[in-house]
C-alpha cells in the first residue's frame, strides 16, 4: 500500500464528505479505514481518493466517495444488521458496509467483477462479507430478511422484489429515473407499510436485468 494513502482517505473525509454535512461519526470512520486505491484499476491508483467517480472496468464504475458516504449514512446502520447489497462493482461499497453491519451479502451481475471484489475483500480480511453472483434485481430471497438494503446501479423503478425482503423497520436506498439521470428513493417499512422518500438527484449506471433495464 501507499504509505500515504490513510494520510489520503483522511483528507478525503475531511474535504469531501465531512464538509459537506455528513456527520454520522460510524460512517466517517469507515470511510477512513477502507483503503480505496486497492478497488480501483493499477492505472487510476493516484485518482483513487480524489472527489469523483472512477472506471472499474467493464463498462462500470466506483462511485465517488461522497456518494458512497451519503448512500450508507441514510442507511442509518448501528453495527447489528443484516445488510444486502446489489451491484458489487470493485467491492468498495461493500468493504464499508463491513465495517459498519453484522453480516453483508453483495450481488454482482458480472462474474469477473465479482470474483475480482470477492479476492480484494478477503485480503482485507472483511470476512463478514459475502460476495453472491446473480440478477440482483430480484434481491437474495435466500438470505432475506435484510434490515437494510442498497442499490448501486439505476432502475426504471424500485424492483418489486425488493422491499418485499425487508425486515420491520428496514430502510432500502435506490437511485431510480432514466438511464442517464436519477433520483435516490429511501423506502422504510414501518409496522407492515412502506414509507417512500425522494431525495438527492443522481446518475448510475443502469440496474439490467428481470426487474431493471433490459441486458441487451
Ligand atoms: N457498489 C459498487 C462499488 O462500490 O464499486 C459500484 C457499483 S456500479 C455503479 C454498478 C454495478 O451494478 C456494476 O458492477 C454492474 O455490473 C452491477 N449491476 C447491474 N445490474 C445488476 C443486476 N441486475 N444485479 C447485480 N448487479 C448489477
């Protein structure tokens, strides 16, 4: 590793995500604690902790860090949860979570991505993370309930399967809209109902599968 590189993630937590309103202090932690330039191709290392999306590969992306911080702190974790995510990508997301939930189940479409997020993952030693290959559309009925769950990738609408996976008192996060441009949807089940938010505008790659965009 960078000998610089907790001296990066810490700036990069000050500047990026703590300056802007982020003040969960679980959450800032985390971010400082997973090293970011081991998710991102040899080639964008140095870019890693700067304040913007980064190529995985694929066609695919690791999203900014602020993203990533705003994403999980509406998740609203307290270190106890069973927590699924969908869209693995480099694994980064995921590797949060690990240091803020119980157990985290993440499933990626691409195979190659996965078995690569599976491999940095472990070398991290985040072995309460389970890395699951599949149309993540559909959720992970096997493991379900989830107490919370987040979607990395854009749907025309949140997949049905979904909320139906979550446990009393779950929160689900999902970038929902077009293929280009979206907002973030925070649905909590409360007491068997489902209360839906719409919150900061944002633009994922698209969710393809039974209950996203078409794969082809
Ligand atoms: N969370 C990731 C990270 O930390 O690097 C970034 C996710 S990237 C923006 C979106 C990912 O969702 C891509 O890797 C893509 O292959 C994946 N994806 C798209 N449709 C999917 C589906 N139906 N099921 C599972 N993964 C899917």
């Amino acid at each position: 590793m960078p000998p610089d590189w907790r001296t990066l993630a810490e700036q990069m937590v000050k500047e990026q995500i703590a300056a802007r309103g982020i003040g969960d202090p679980r959450v800032l932690t985390a971010m400082q604690s997973v090293p970011r330039h081991l998710f991102v191709p040899e080639a964008y290392r140095e870019a890693a902790y700067g304040d913007h999306p980064l190529p995985i590969g694929a066609g695919q992306t690791i999203s900014q860090p602020f993203i990533v911080a705003y994403m999980t702190a509406l998740l609203r974790l307290q270190g106890n949860e069973k927590v699924l995510e969908i869209g693995t990508g480099s694994g980064y997301q995921a590797a949060v979570l690990a240091h803020l939930a119980q157990e985290v189940h993440t499933v990626e479409r691409l195979p190659q991505l996965a078995a690569q997020a599976r491999e940095r993952l472990a070398a991290l030693g985040l072995n309460n993370v389970r890395v699951h290959v599949g149309d993540g559309s559909r959720g992970l009925p096997e493991h379900a309930p989830y107490d919370a769950i987040l979607v990395t990738a854009a749907a025309p609408e949140v997949p049905p399967p979904l909320p139906e996976q979550l446990n009393e008192g779950g929160r689900l996060i999902a970038p929902v809209g077009d293929r280009g441009y979206q907002h973030l949807e925070r649905w909590t089940h409360r007491r068997g109902h489902l209360q839906r938010e719409i919150l900061e505008a944002v633009a994922f790659v698209p969710l393809l599968g039974e209950h996203g965009w078409p794969a082809s």
